[in-house]
C-alpha cells in the first residue's frame, strides 16, 4: 500500500485529518476500513457496516465494540484496551500486510464524529490511508431524542487525550448561539463538569439539559435537569471524590 506523508505526526487524530480520501482510495476493494458500528443496538449497523466485517480477515477495536459484530464475521478479533491498543493495533497491521488481505477497525458510531485518534493510529501502524465507512453516531440518537436540530447545534466530542480546555471554551462560546451535543470524556470529564465549565463561563444556570445514558440498548435512560443542578452534583462530587453518576455511554444535550 503507499504510504502516507503525514504519518510522521505525534497526533493520531491529525493523521486521521490529514487530508480528504483520494479517488483512487475510495474505490479501492483491498483498502483497510474504518467502520462506525452505531450506537450500541445492532439495528443500527448498515448494511455497509455488516458487509465490511463478514468480509474482513482481521478486525481490530475495543472489546465493547467488538461486541456488536463478533457474531457477523469469521475474521481474525484483535481485542484491543486503552493500555495495550499500540500493540494490538500493531499486530492487527501485520496481520492486513498482504495486499490481499481485507483489514477493518471498528469504532462506536460514526467514526467522524469521536474516532479521528483511532483511526490515525490505525493508519498510522498500517502505513496506508484508512477509508472510512460512517456510521449512525449516538449524537445523532440523542439529537432526534431532544428533538434538537444537528444543524441549530454545535457538536464537540470531548472523548479525546490531552488538555481539553479549548474545546469546554468552544463550548461556552457556543451556549450563547447554539445548542450544545456533547460527548463527555470518562470518567474524569463526564456531564456534571462540563456543566460545572460552562456556569463558571457564564452560561445561566438554568439553561436545561439532557443527559442521555446508553443510547439505543435495552438499558437506555433519559436524566431533564439543568446546567445549574450537574454543576451542583459535580461539586458535590468533587467533595466526597465520588465518581459521575453517569454512565460511560453518555451524551450531554444542552438546549439553547
């Protein structure tokens, strides 16, 4: 496979960014894929989706995600954690190496819109651009819930490394105009502080809000509250060095 000039960069999700996907990519049948799987049920898997992973030989994500299509597909399951996905990703890329051999890498639901770090690390490990295959996003689930219009609203996945403080700015920028969908970052960065960030920008604490846990499974439920009663509950937190009462999978809807 040729390789990619931006590879160098310490940023996976730059890689990722680097640049659209060239023709020639997008047509190409022996191409590794990234492939968002939704939100959680497997209703919402695309046929898109389905096709991919019955016909890969390897397919490399996190377990949980992994989960969604263990049963679509005879493929080699490269089960990957946060602390050892440099090394099974590593072997995911050896094992796709041939030039016959069909690679994908599974994300949670769309992987534009919180999955730009995996697949650079991803591409960056098979030296190829990686050619996504999108996928229903929980942002997506919690918008139609909220009744909230995606194009009313600006979208800011905070599920990534390092310092996020300009992304939570972005977002008290952003209250004033818009509405707010939100992934939160587990578990130090879940809705309560990011509530917490904005009542100290000076949003109104009574601008409310949505907390939407494990969208689209059998388990899935709905917290109406406000910014003001998360921030309250992220200093109460805060005291008692509690965890988010919140679930892993959750998505923050904030209402203009």
């Amino acid at each position: 496979m040729a390789g990619n000039d931006s590879l160098t960069t310490d940023d996976p999700g730059a890689v990722a960014a680097s640049a659209p996907e060239r023709l020639g990519d997008a047509a190409s049948d022996s191409a590794v894929l990234a492939v968002g799987v939704g939100p959680g049920s497997p209703e919402f898997l695309t046929e898109r989706a389905v096709r991919a992973v019955s016909d890969a030989d390897a397919v490399v994500g996190f377990g949980s995600v992994l989960d969604v299509v263990r049963d679509r597909t005879d493929a080699t399951l490269y089960d990957c954690s946060y602390d050892d996905q440099t090394e099974t990703i590593a072997s995911f890329a050896d094992a796709v190496a041939d030039a016959d051999a069909r690679g994908v890498a599974v994300l949670w639901g769309d992987p534009n819109v919180s999955g730009h770090q995996f697949v650079g690390r991803v591409e960056r490990a098979v030296e190829a651009p990686v050619r996504i295959v999108p996928g229903v996003s929980s942002v997506q689930v919690a918008a139609a819930r909220a009744r909230t219009p995606i194009d009313e609203s600006t979208v800011v996945s905070l599920h990534r490394r390092g310092d996020l403080s300009a992304h939570l700015d972005r977002l008290a920028l952003a209250a004033a105009e818009t509405h707010l969908l939100v992934i939160p970052r587990p578990p130090d960065v879940m809705p309560e502080s990011v509530a917490a960030h904005l009542c100290e920008a000076g949003v109104d604490p009574e601008t409310p809000a949505f907390v939407f846990e494990r969208l689209t499974f059998p388990e899935e439920t709905r917290t109406e509250t406000t910014l003001g009663s998360l921030a309250s509950a992220d200093a109460a937190a805060s005291d008692s060095d509690a965890e988010s009462r919140f679930h892993h999978l959750s998505i923050l809807v904030v209402r203009r």
